[in-house]
C-alpha cells in the first residue's frame, strides 16, 4: 500500500485528537486546584487525590468493584474452559447452539439483562447480596472468556495428551500438566478481559445494585446524574491510570491487538 | 470399540459444558422468560402488577406517540452515530494500516485502548468538553467565532458525537480484521494500468472490506440503538431513548409490566438486526468470505 499523504496525516491527527481529548479533559481536571469544575491554571494541586482518599463512598464501591471483578472474571473462566474444551474438540449435535447460547449475552442488550436480572431476584427474593450480583457479572463476562480460551483450544494438539494417558497420567493431570500450559495465555487473556468488562460494567448493574452492593461505576453515574465535580475527574483519572496499566500487561501477554480484534489475526 | 468412542463423545461434550450450560439457563433464560411473561401482565396504580395475561402493553407502545417518538429517536440517533464510525472508521483505519509497523501498533493502541475504560468515564469528558461553560465553547468564543455558548449537552447532536467516540472502535476493529486480508498487489495493479487513486479506493478496496464495513456497522448500530450511560448522561432526563426510557418505567414510575414489554420490543429489534443483517451480509459477500 502507498504511503500516507499528507491530508491524510492531517485526518488521523484530528481522529487521534477526537479520541483523546475526552481523556485528557477529564485528566487535566482533576489536578485543579480549585473547588470546582476547571483546568488547573494557576498550579496542580493533589487536593481532589487527597478528598477521594477520605471519600468512604467511593473507596467502599471501588473495594466492592474489585472483588466483584475477580469473583465473576474466575468463575467465567472456570466455566468457561470446560465448555471451551468440548466445543473445540468434539462435533456433538447441538455443538452451535450451546456456543451461540454460551455467547449470547452479547447480542442483549445490557437494559434487558438488567431488567431481567431485577424480575428474577425480587421473584426468588435473593437480590442486594453480593452473590446475587456475582452471577449477575459471571453471565455477562463469561463470552468474552469463552471467546479467547476458544481461540487458543481450537487447533490444539491431542498427541501429547494422548501420549500422557497412555504413560498412565490420570486425566486429571493430563489435563492439569499438559492442556492447561498450553491453553494458558488464552485462558489468562480471557480471565483479565471479563475482569475489566466486569469491572467497567454499568448499565445492567445499574438495576440490581442495592445501596449495599453499589459498584464504582454506579456510584459514579449517580453522582455524575446529579452534579459534575472534580472529585469525580479525580476517581476517573485513576481509573483511566489504572486501565493504562492493566492494558499494558495485557498487551506484553496475549496482545491487545488479539485480545480486543480476536482470532481474525 | 467403536460404539465405545462414539458413546464417550455423546457423553463428553455436556459433561464438560454441563455446568456453564446450567449456570446459563438458571441465570439467563429463566430470567428473560419471567420478563417476557411480565411483559404480558397488567399494571394499575393501586393495584401494582396483576396477574392477569394480555398484549395491552405492547398495544400501548404501539399506539402511543410518546413512544413512538422515543423508537423513532433512538433509531434515528443510532443510524447517524453508525454513519459517522462509517466515515470517520474507514478511513483511520485504512490509515493506521498504510503506516509503519511500529507507528501502527502504537497508534491502534491509541484507538482501541479507550474501549477498555468506562464508558462512564469517557462520557464524563464528553460532558465537559460540551457544557455551556465547556471547553469547546469557551474556545469557540475566544477564537471569536461565536458570540454566545452554542447549547450542545443535554442535545441530540450531543449524544451522537458521544456516542460516535465510544463506539467508533469497534468500526475500527471491524474494517481491520479485514484489511488483513486485502491483497495489496492488487491496489498497484490498479494504479499501474492508469486508475486514479479515487477509482482504485472505490472499484478495489472498498469492495474488499465491504464485509467488515457491514459486520462493524451491524455491531455499531445495536449498541447505539441500546445505549444507555451517554445517552442518560449527555441527552439528560428530557431526551429520552428506549433504553432510558425502560429504566423510567422499572425504577422511576414502577409500571414494571410496560418497562418489561419495552425490553422485549429493545431486544427483538436488536436480535432481528444482528441475526438478520448478518445473515444478508453472509450471502451476498460469500466470495469474499471464503
């Protein structure tokens, strides 16, 4: 392909700009130093840091949104490397149905999930506990687990497997010693993408979320829904720090490019 | 033997997708099927939910001019916000493709990295950036080129630029996923029998990424047409969408029945336009596919 001329250099510095520019408001924001809603003219100032810090609120949703994360990502990726398995490996009727279903929560949108979720908890009267909602996230996360584990238990290898069963390893350790090492960075990439889908996920907690179980990304949308403060550009410039962060690891392990475009690659 | 091995692979598969299976239906299809009955339920205002079966909600959205303009509104919104990651899309990613190795990844980073970050978070910066105090209005006005605040939060234009930033990855990731497999020969081969770098765009590549285009568009569409943080962030109370507007019913006036039966109609337009664009799409660029 031909090099990049110069217009169209020009439409990718305004297309990066569009991109950005959102984050890097929000950024510049929080270092303010005044007691509301500007850029930090006159000096940075860590005030707005030093508020979140005492800000229990927040710091309680935000202790609920990890462990929320970790709790669904986990079981989604348990779940999901069994059924991985049998998808990949054997051609049983029915094998399209049980992937489109397993995959399905993305093609619903997250108001219906919501929606359903609140029907079915005050039905079975077990809403507002954290396991209520831990399965609520363990249904929504889990394709984006099976999707990458898919991608790397498609076109593995039996031999070696085989070659354990027949020395006299339990199918157990089979599994364990020789599938699970070889399978490792999609299940991996798998488990840290349903933790960040998990963790970033708003419109269907937004239902269920009790003032009990309130998850950081609710806590912000309802303070957003009522008032825009620099407390808020504070918590979102950790976030987006945080997100860099995780990114970056993702990218050194699997590929962000695999992670986010998939097996296309 | 033989019946052995095939006995084991009938057993095999549900066993190892058993649980996940199970997980789905207790948590999934069991939900959306109670929605579904609630949908058909009665609401009175004293009464609350009543047991009793009917199709009066969808009658209900279906005759109502309020809901009628919300449908209206949100398909509308959705379509220009699909349009704009169309033109906006296809060429960045044509671009990032033309550059070299190093600048590419860095800059599909760039690009795709922001769908990793809340969308709460980047709709915040959005309602910043378009406040009457916000920055492109204050700039606007320090350049001189308007006098007073244009009003763009709490606007339609609003939320489709919004929506337009937080969905125009997955335009990207589209087109890309086929870009990968354009033959690049084919481009010279075309400029060197003498056709404008316009004519070889349109008679070779776009035809080539045509199926990217439709599945990225097909992807854009559905979230936009659900959309519900921007819109309820940057439209505010008083531009409602269908998605907002089934969370009014639930949590605001408690019509638990019609809120359901909004959500059915959400989800049906949503599958019919996944599985139905999909399925056209599939048939018309088989050649392509293969």
């Amino acid at each position: 392909m031909h090099k990049n001329g110069i217009f169209s250099l020009l439409f990718h510095a305004l297309f990066v700009t569009f991109i950005v520019a959102p984050l890097v408001v929000v950024m510049a924001m929080a270092f303010t130093s005044k007691g509301y809603l500007s850029l930090p003219t006159e000096g940075l100032s860590l005030r707005w840091f030093r508020a979140l810090a005492d800000n229990h609120e927040m710091l309680d949703a935000f202790a609920l949104s990890i462990k929320l994360g970790l709790a669904s990502a986990t079981i989604a990726a348990v779940l999901a490397i069994p059924a991985a398995l049998a998808i990949s490996r054997y051609d049983f009727p029915g094998r399209g149905a049980v992937t489109g279903f397993l995959l399905s929560p993305l093609m619903i949108p997250s108001v219906v999930l919501g929606i359903a979720f609140l029907r079915f908890f005050s039905l079975a009267q077990i809403g507002g506990s954290f396991w209520a909602l831990t399965l609520t996230h363990v249904i929504v996360v889990l394709p984006y687990a099976l999707r990458l584990t898919l991608a790397s238990t498609i076109g593995l290898e039996r031999d070696i497997e085989q070659a354990a069963l027949s020395l006299g390893a339990s199918r157990w350790t089979a599994f364990y010693r020789v599938v699970l090492p070889r399978i490792r960075t999609g299940v991996v990439g798998g488990w840290m993408l349903a933790f960040i889908q998990s963790f970033d996920e708003l419109t269907m907690t937004v239902f269920v979320a009790t003032p009990g179980t309130t998850t950081l990304p609710v806590a912000m949308y309802n303070q957003i829904s009522q008032t825009i403060d620099p407390l808020i550009t504070a918590v979102s410039t950790v976030l987006i720090v945080g997100t860099l962060l995780l990114m970056l690891i993702l990218d050194r392990m699997v590929g962000l490019d695999r992670v986010l475009i998939g097996e296309g690659k | 033997m033989a019946t052995y091995d095939a006995e084991r692979v009938g057993v095999a598969p549900w066993l190892l997708s058993g649980p996940a299976l199970l997980v789905f239906v207790a948590l999934l299809l069991a939900p959306l099927l109670l929605t579904a009955v609630l949908s058909l339920n009665l609401f009175s205002d004293t009464e609350g939910v009543m047991p009793a079966y009917s199709l009066g909600n969808y009658v209900e959205v279906f005759k109502d001019d309020y809901f009628h303009e919300i449908f209206l509104r949100t398909g509308g919104m959705a379509l220009a916000v699909t349009l704009l990651c169309v033109l906006l899309g296809i060429p960045e990613t044509i671009i990032i493709a033309r550059m070299a190795p190093r600048w590419r990844s860095l800059f599909l980073l760039v690009v795709l990295g922001p769908l990793l970050i809340s969308v709460v978070v980047r709709t915040l910066g959005w309602a910043i950036l378009l406040g009457n105090n916000g920055l492109i209005n204050d700039a606007l006005q320090a350049l001189g080129i308007i006098e007073q605040p244009v009003k763009m939060l709490f606007t339609q234009v609003g939320v489709i630029i919004a929506l337009t930033h937080v969905l125009v990855p997955f335009m990207v990731i589209a087109v890309w996923a086929t870009l990968q497999r354009l033959d690049l020969q084919v481009e010279w081969a075309g400029l060197s029998l003498g056709a404008s770098r316009l004519t070889v765009f349109r008679r070779i590549i776009l035809p080539q990424i045509m199926p990217g285009v439709l599945s990225g568009s097909i992807i854009v569409f559905a979230l936009a047409a659900s959309a519900f943080a921007t819109p309820a962030i940057i439209g505010g109370r008083r531009l409602k969408v269908v998605a907002t507007a089934a969370y009014d019913e639930f949590l605001g006036t408690l019509n638990w029945p019609l809120g359901a039966a909004i959500a059915m109609l959400l989800l049906l337009a949503n599958l019919i336009i996944i599985l139905g664009c999909s399925k056209l799409a599939e048939r018309r660029f088989k050649q392509v596919f293969e």
